[in-house]
C-alpha cells in the first residue's frame, strides 16, 4: 500500500472522472481513473479500497482472495471496467454488481473440467469489448487454489435438518442438558459459500461451531479440571429487554514437545469424487504442514481408499518426514468410495500399533460420500462406536463442495470422541493442522457435559441458542454411559442463552394449570446453576463440578469476548432466518463485530466482519 500511496503522490493534481448517472454496469463502463498506475505487488485489497475512492463506486473482493498480490500497470484514463478485466482475465476472478447497494464484488472464477470458467452468465457480455481492447497490461501472478462451480456440476450436498431451540418455562422445564461441541466446520463452510458469491442451505448453519471457530480470552485453568468456565451476563442485542448468557469453556494448553507420543492413522480418501483442485490436491497439502510438525515418537501410518481400501504407507517415524511425504504426493484420485472398508483397516491398524497412555487417533480426510459397502450414516456410526472404547478416537477433515456429506461427516467425528474441520483452503489447514494442532490430536477432557438449573424465582423463560444437534435428556447428565463431547488441548467452547427474567410481563405461549402437583420455589439469590461433567481420557468414570450465578454477575458493559460471540450469534440468526432474529440486523452485527476486533493476531475477525459485509451484499442484491 505505501508504494502504491508514493505513486499516487506524485500525480496529486490528477483528478478522476465520475459518472454519476445510469446504472452501474453502464457507469463502469464510463467511470475513469485519470492516474497510471503500477501497482508493484500490492494486496488486491488496498487496491480494490483506492478504486473505491478516486471512483465513488465501492468495490470489495471476498476473503479468499482479498490478500492476492497485484502486479498491475495501467495507463492512464482507464476505466473500472477495464481494470476489472484486467484483474479478471489475469488472476482467474469474476465480479458481481449490487446497483442498489453501489456495489461491485470480485469473486474467484469457477473451475470445472480441468479449466477455469473466465466469464460468468452475468457479466460474459458485458465487457466483450473491452477484453478486445488491449489497454491493461499486467504480469502474471499464480492463481489462488481453484474451485469447480457447483452451479455447473450436479450437487448432492446433505445437512442435517435444524430446527432452532424453542423458549422453555422454567417453573415446568428448569434443567436444561447439552453435550459440548468443539466442531468448527460449518464457519468454514460457510467462508466457503460466501467466497463462490452465493448462501448457504440454512441447515449448512450451525450456530455453535460458528461462536466456536473463534478464539476467545478466557483464563487458562488453575484448578485441577482441565479446563476453565466463565460466564457473563448483559443486554441481548436483538430482542431489547431480553438478557443474553455466555458459557466459556477454555482447555488447558499444551506445548508441542509436551504431547504424549502420537499413533496416527491418515485415512484418506482417493475416491474419482476427490479429484477435484480442492479435494485430493488441498488434502495433500494440508498433510504435509501437519507432517512437518511431527516428531520422533510419532508414529503414521497411511491407509487409502476407493473401490476398495489399502495400506500405501505402514507405520513410520515422524522423523522421517521425507518419506511420509512421498506417500501423500504419490495418491492419485480415481473409482467409487469404499469408505466403511476404510474405516476397518484404519482401526485394524491403529489397534496394532496401540501406544499405551499416548494418542491414538484415525484421521478420516473426505468429502464424506461413501458409496459402496457399509455406508449409512448408521451403520458406520455403529462401527465407529464399537471401537472407540478401544482408546482410539476420530477425527474428521472435510474437504471440495458439490457432493459433501456433511451430516455423515459430523456424526462420524461425534460418534468417534473426535472433532470435525472443514478445510476450504490452505490457511485453514494451516490453522486446523498448525496452529491448533495440540487440539485436534490430542484430548484433554472427553464426554463433557454441561446442566443448567434455573431458578423460576428469578428467570422466567430461557433458550439455549445453537447445539440443537447436541441436546441431551436430563437423566443423561448423570449417566456415564452416554456419549458426549470431547475437548481438545487449547480449544475454547462457547454457549449462549436467551433469557426472559421473572419480573417480565411477556409471556410465550400457556398451558393449563396442573391439578394434581404445584410448583414449589425456592428462595435464592441466585439466577441458575451450573453443572459441569468430564471424563479424563483414559477414564470411564466422570468428574462433577458446579457453578452458581446471580444477578450480580449481570453487567452492562459487557466485554469484548461477550460482544463479538453476539456479532456472530446474531449473525446465524440472519443466516437461516430464525423465528427468534427479533431486530437483528446486518448492520448491528457489522458494528458490534467491529468495536470488538480486539488484538485479532491472525486476522479472523477481521475476515468475519468482510464476510458479513459481503454476505449483505448478496441477500440485498
């Protein structure tokens, strides 16, 4: 950007034509920047915030590609819509228009067949001439990793069908029971969807892994559970009159050269569905960041399959990384999905190389779509249940778009004491596979669960918001049989209620006075209790420890952790619609989220708040 701001001050007096009437395909078109430039390997998105200026049209990229470097040089008095070519035919983008908004949006180019889709219906024509021209020169610059366009080839994505957490009468329903959940694969799903310029199914959004992709500053724990809780209590900001609750969870971290030793199983798909750019290609990838950090006590093995499954690399010492490599370079994609043959060996082989008190883990790498032999959602979670009482856990990357399973995927992660990630690009699995490695691999908690007894004296109606996939039943809290979430190294796991106090003259819903008992309060201070239950890793007996909160613990300058998880939480009401959005707002989420940035090192905030931008653009578009 400095470069860029030097160039600029030497043509100071250089003005821009605007044309300020007619649509805005026509005023791209017509619109000039009166300045010749040479960009010199500036981020697409300074670029794109300078355009915007000297033309008075905003134009925005989304977040896959707003950090591509740009080597342009532009004579002078060239128009947007010349410069947009430019930037489209060089760097494999396409753009949309937002007339109402004064809104352009530079997308990536759709990839299908081995070939990039240059053109979109919406805007093929409408630079035709300008590609003719031959006024933009500009150097060649790799493209970003390709994506096929789903609106090309046939799409059989599945979810899981979500219904949203209805309001509950705490004098008939006070215990509320929910299994943690440390997923975070529908964010980056999502990320997904918003940087191919389209929305995601409502059942894709999953309120918890949303609130949970994020980091969030909660204190390390200091007594002898492995894992801290805070809670906070302020003003809901979609429903004025309502409080909203935060529940966090923050797992003890661990150094790298702390973990036990690692028997890892890479099972991996290479299935004809894997042969996709961001398929088997991204897989490669992301293994090998994750290769890199291994060390001499771990052990990999690597077992492939498609019609059939196999072993292409028997266990090995993480120290000889080279030859670990070659294995994932020399995978190639290519015939059906035997996935629960896979599944078999992979657990065949772990148990084989079983590492006492060590971390013994399969990681499953697919698109999900099993398709021959045991393949129903039930009967591979039946397999995977059978075997993790063996102390061998599961873990789930997803990967492409156009036919993932994400329903099979989540449950298999569930069901397996293991987590589920969504890799859509190389940083995610550098943040998935680097920098969360401790937590992806290795369990510090696992079966957490958390009840919430609420006092009817003080809280009239409450609802917990997301983990409607992990509801579970009361009776189960105490029940050391029932599976439930596992927590990883480091991970931090957030959960929030709505809740209506008892001095609210709101009611929702009624039903008829019961004849045969009464309810019974009883006098405290206190607004609910929380309980929490764990499991150590190698344990089959839980621990138990509790919480009280009152009405002291209500604030209302709430911190920031408090009011980013409500820019996003407000954010997943917006995405599937919810009964419950009340005055949510994309505006409201746009403004919390950006007064509670914080430090943001690795930039995720930053990036929710340019997809929430985007993602406006699109619904009112």
């Amino acid at each position: 950007m400095k470069k860029l701001l030097v160039t600029l001050l030497l043509v100071l007096l250089a003005t821009t034509t605007w044309a300020t009437a007619g649509s805005l395909e026509d005023r791209l078109k017509t619109t000039e920047i009166q300045l010749a430039l040479n960009t010199n390997g500036i981020p697409l998105e300074d670029f794109l915030s300078y355009l915007s200026e000297q033309s008075g049209i905003r134009i925005i990229a989304v977040p896959e590609i707003a950090n591509i470097n740009v080597d342009l040089q532009l004579t002078a008095q060239q128009t947007l819509g010349q410069i947009l070519e430019a930037l489209k035919q060089n760097y494999q983008l396409t753009f949309q228009t937002n007339n109402n908004m004064n809104t352009v949006i530079l997308l990536k180019a759709p990839y299908y067949e081995e070939q990039w889709l240059a053109f979109s219906p919406s805007d093929s024509s409408m630079f035709s001439s300008i590609a003719k021209t031959g006024a933009a020169r500009m150097e060649y610059a790799p493209a970003p990793v390709a994506y096929y366009n789903p609106s090309v080839s046939f799409n059989t994505e599945e979810y899981k069908p979500i219904s949203d957490n209805s309001f509950q009468d705490t004098l008939k329903t006070s215990l509320s029971t929910f299994s943690i959940d440390v997923d975070t694969a529908s964010y980056s799903n999502l990320r997904r969807f918003i940087n191919t310029g389209t929305l995601p199914p409502p059942d894709a959004i999953r309120t918890e892994e949303m609130l949970n992709y994020f980091n969030y500053d909660y204190p390390q724990p200091t007594e002898e559970h492995p894992f801290s809780v805070t809670t906070e209590i302020s003003e809901c900001p979609w429903t004025p009159g309502h409080k909203l609750m935060l529940i966090g969870l923050q797992g003890k971290n661990i150094q790298t050269e702390d973990m036990p030793p690692s028997n890892l199983v890479f099972l991996i798909d290479v299935s004809g569905s894997m042969g996709e750019p961001n398929k088997l290609p991204l897989l490669k990838t992301a293994f090998k960041m994750l290769i890199k950090q291994l060390r001499a006590q771990d052990k990999v093995s690597i077992v492939v399959y498609a019609g059939a499954a196999g072993i292409v690399l028997e266990p090995t010492s993480g120290n000889e990384k080279n030859k670990i490599i070659n294995a994932i370079e020399n995978l190639q994609a290519g015939g059906s999905t035997a996935g629960g043959e896979g599944l078999r060996l992979a657990y065949k082989l772990a148990k084989e190389n079983f590492v006492e008190s060590g971390n013994n883990r399969v990681l499953l790498a697919t698109d999900g779509d099993f398709n021959v032999g045991v393949s129903s959602e039930g009967e591979l979670t039946r397999m995977i249940e059978e075997r993790r009482d063996d102390g061998i856990f599961l873990s789930v990357l997803g990967f492409g778009m156009g036919n993932i399973k994400d329903n099979k995927m989540e449950a298999l992660a569930d069901k397996g004491n293991g987590n589920y990630a969504y890799i859509d690009n190389a940083l995610e699995a550098k943040k998935v596979l680097v920098g969360q490695m401790a937590g992806t691999l290795y369990t510090i908690a696992k079966d957490v669960k958390l009840q919430l007894e609420f006092n009817p004296g003080k809280v009239k109606y409450y609802r917990l918001i997301g983990y409607e996939n992990r509801v579970l039943e009361n009776s189960d809290f105490n029940n050391d049989k029932k599976d439930a979430g596992d927590m990883g190294a480091g991970h931090s796991v957030t959960a929030l209620y709505e809740i209506i106090l008892a001095d609210s003259e709101e009611t929702i819903g009624s039903i008829d006075p019961l004849i045969y008992q009464r309810p019974e309060i009883v006098q405290s201070d206190d607004l609910l209790q929380i309980k929490v239950r764990y499991k150590n890793p190698a344990d089959d007996t839980s621990m138990l420890f509790n919480r009280h909160i009152n009405s002291s613990d209500m604030t209302s300058t709430p911190s920031e952790n408090f009011r980013f998880a409500a820019a996003v939480c407000e954010y997943s009401l917006l995405l599937h619609n919810s009964e419950f959005k009340g005055q949510a707002s994309y505006n409201q989420v746009l403004e919390m989220a950006k007064r509670a940035k914080g430090e943001d090192r690795e930039g995720y905030r930053a990036e929710f708040v340019r997809m929430v931008e985007i993602d406006q653009f699109l619904h009112e578009k």
